[in-house]
C-alpha cells in the first residue's frame, strides 16, 4: 500500500498520477487523508491526556506522602476519569485506523512519472521486436494441433474439474516437465536462487502483495481460509516478510517452477479455448528485492531474462510498456512480453515484468539496513520467466509444419533426440 503521509503531503500530485489509470480515486484519496487527520488528532489527544494523567499521578504520590488523603482521592478520581476518556479513544483509534487502512488496501500504486497515458492495451507502447526472421502465418490453432497430435485431452479437463481445466497426456505431459526444467535450469545459471514454496497461503500473505482485498473474487480460498496461489509471486516475495535485511544482502533473485491458481473471474468468454487463459496454469515465476537506489535497473536485467526464454525457442515476440490504464494494481512500471501466433495473426502476453518500488513491502514490512544504518523499506519485483501453457500454446502454432510439429533444438534432449512429434 502506499504511504499516507506521503499522499497527504502531495494530494494534489498523486491524484493526478493515480486519476491517469483506469478509475477514479479523487474521493478515496480524499477520504484516507480526512483518516490520517482524524487519526493524528486522536493520537495528539490521547498523548496529552496521558501526559497530564502522569502529572496528576505524582501529585498523587506526593499528596499521600504529606497525609493529605483526602485531597489525593479527588486526583485519584480525576486520574480514573481520563484513564476512561483514554479507553474510548483507543478505541475510536482502532476503528479509524482500520477504516484507514481499508481504504489504502483499495489504492493501487502510484504509476511512474514517464509511463505512457493511456486507457488500456491499445494504448501500450511497443519497446522493441525480436525474431521478425521466424515470422509465419498459419489456421491452424494450437488446441487443434495439441488435440491431433494427442498433447492434450481438452475433454478430461472439464470432466474432472470444470471449464478451463485441461489434463495433458503422454508427451504433452513430459512437455511440461520438461520445459519447467529449461527454464528453472536457465534462470539458475544467471544468479537466481531456485525455491519450491507451498500451493496454499495465508491471507496475510495474499495482502502482502497485493492480491487482496482487490482480486479476492478471482481467487481460490479454502475451507481453512487459506488461497490457492494465484502466482509463485505471493509466497516468493512473503519470504522476508517482517524482517529487516543487511544491505549486503540485496539484490535477492528468485526463481519458483508452480501450478497457479485463478478464478478468472471477470474475463468471461476471453479464450474459452485452448491453453492461454486456464484456472489452474503452470509457471516459472521470477522475484526480486532490491535496495530502493537499485530497483530500475534490475527491472530491465528481468525483462532480458524473460525475454532469453523466447529466444532459446526462437520465438518470435516484441516487448511493449504499459500504458497507465493497463497497468497493474501493485506496479509503478511493467513491460509485457507478448509472443507470436500465427493462427491468431497477433502476439499474446506470455510474460509481465513488474517494478512494485515500495508498494508491497510496506505490506509485508520487508525492509533493511543501508551503509548508513537507517532502516528502509526494499523494493520488490516479479515476473514471468514464464507462463508455461502460454509457451507451449506458441510452440505448437510456430513449429507446426501442417503435419508434424518440430521439436525445437533446445527440446530435443527431452524426447530422445527425435525430430518431430507426429
């Protein structure tokens, strides 16, 4: 969440930041500053009742060390009252501040000073294209191809759990295994440190970064009020939640290989078909804190990241930055990946780099110490590295040759060397 002090401070410049999303906050930005006046009032009110209870209290010592007893007693009274007047505005403090609190959680983060203004993806900006040389048109869509060549049995999936499930068999099934291990292996090699995290978390976990209150509706909770991940983003980043980091410590890099877990809740009637929107979905997902001076540049090393997986395919894809109205809840600057598809003559998002600067460690308070000893709050990252459904949803349509699909080089390994699936 953001800083109240800080909106307070700068009202005016974080309504206009805020206002270039998609959504209106004038008036919840207005409501959690009226919150934080309250709150410091209470808080000043409360400070000097405590203060004049401590002033009537050695009265009260001093008073009975001279016999004076009646005269204490009538202190004592005083003394008792405002211990009642400190009661309730503890406990008007606690609604407010719950109140406030509320209102911050709704308050997504303030976009970057130089993102693109915009009202959704159309507006995003395209950064740059790689691979226009692999380029090929074709119509014939990638459920097509996984169902004639026996990847994925798209009929299961709905028998077993409902629509937007698929079970993958055979080959399709050691595609999966085996792309997760590509991708683990190769975000290992450039520093990230491999962690297998839990499918189920704690609410405060899913507050932490973000995912609640705003998504809950798209998210799967338990009996045990406990979620279902949305992405490995959620426990990879609660990692260090409460704690203060050395600076010597930062940058952490992490990778996890996790199914995820999404309702999907408003996006009704978007790919019914095939592999690209799924309620249960496979990913590598990278994360990573950095010191607040740091955050950027590591944003653009993740984006290569991600972007070295469509490459080691040899997929062709662009990388685009969003635009205001397309950004997401917790991020201050986000580039997509999107790949080809040939069938659908367009590119899809497979990848979202995200700098979140502040935002989720506030939640979490995830901080550390600087050179200097002055304790700061770290700035936290995620991205795709990346959606494996998605990938190979663009492996199928883009080495389809119309009978076979040709296994790419890096795959080969994985399937005895042969050259297509068929």
């Amino acid at each position: 969440m953001l800083d109240i002090n800080f909106i307070e401070s700068n009202l005016v410049k974080v309504k206009e930041q805020l206002n270039k999303r998609s959504g209106e906050y004038t008036l919840i930005l207005d409501e959690a500053v009226e919150l934080n006046i309250q709150r410091k009032s209470i808080l000043k009110e409360v400070e000097n009742l405590k203060a004049n209870k401590n002033n009537l209290s050695k009265q009260v010592g001093e008073l009975m060390r001279n016999k004076h007893v009646e005269e204490a007693n009538k202190i004592k009274n005083d003394v008792a009252s405002i211990n009642t007047k400190i009661d309730t505005l503890d406990e008007k403090l606690k609604e407010v501040q719950e109140e406030l609190t509320i209102k911050l959680q709704n308050i997504p983060n303030i976009p970057n000073d130089d993102m693109p203004v915009g009202n959704d993806d159309n507006d995003n900006i395209e950064v740059r294209v790689w691979g226009n040389e692999f380029v090929k048109n074709h119509d014939t869509a990638h459920w097509d191809i996984a169902d004639k060549l026996k990847l994925v049995d798209f009929e299961a999936g709905p028998k077993l759990s409902g629509s937007r499930f698929v079970v993958y068999t055979g080959l399709g099934a050691k595609l999966v295994r085996s792309l997760a291990n590509i991708l683990l292996d190769l975000h290992t090699s450039k520093g990230y440190k491999e962690i297998t995290v839990p499918l189920l978390v704690n609410p405060q976990a899913m507050y932490g970064t973000g995912q609640l209150p705003k998504f809950k509706e798209d998210a799967y909770i338990t009996t045990n009020d406990q979620y279902l991940i949305p992405t490995g983003e959620v426990p990879l980043t609660n990692l260090h939640a409460g704690q203060i980091l050395d600076a010597n410590q930062l940058p952490i890099h992490y990778t996890t290989y996790s199914q995820c877990f999404r309702q999907e809740a408003g996006s009704a009637g978007r790919d019914t078909k095939g592999l690209i929107r799924l309620h249960q979905f496979n990913k590598v997902e990278l994360v990573k804190l950095t010191d607040q001076e740091s955050s950027e540049i590591e944003l653009q090393a993740m984006v290569k990241d991600a972007e070295a997986v469509l490459q080691l395919f040899n997929l062709p894809y662009r990388v685009v930055e969003l635009c205001t109205g397309d950004v997401g809840f917790s991020s201050t600057k986000t580039y997509d990946l999107e790949v080809w598809f040939p069938e659908q003559n367009k590119y899809r998002e497979i990848s979202s780099c995200s700098n979140c600067t502040d935002f989720q460690a506030r939640n979490m308070q995830t901080r550390y110490r600087d050179a200097n000893g002055e304790v700061k709050l770290v700035h936290t990252l995620n991205g795709s590295g990346v959606a494996i459904d998605r990938l190979i949803a663009a492996i199928l349509e883009n080495y389809w040759d119309g009978e076979k699909l040709i296994i790419p080089t890096v795959l080969k390994p994985y399937f005895g060397n042969q050259e297509f699936i068929k």
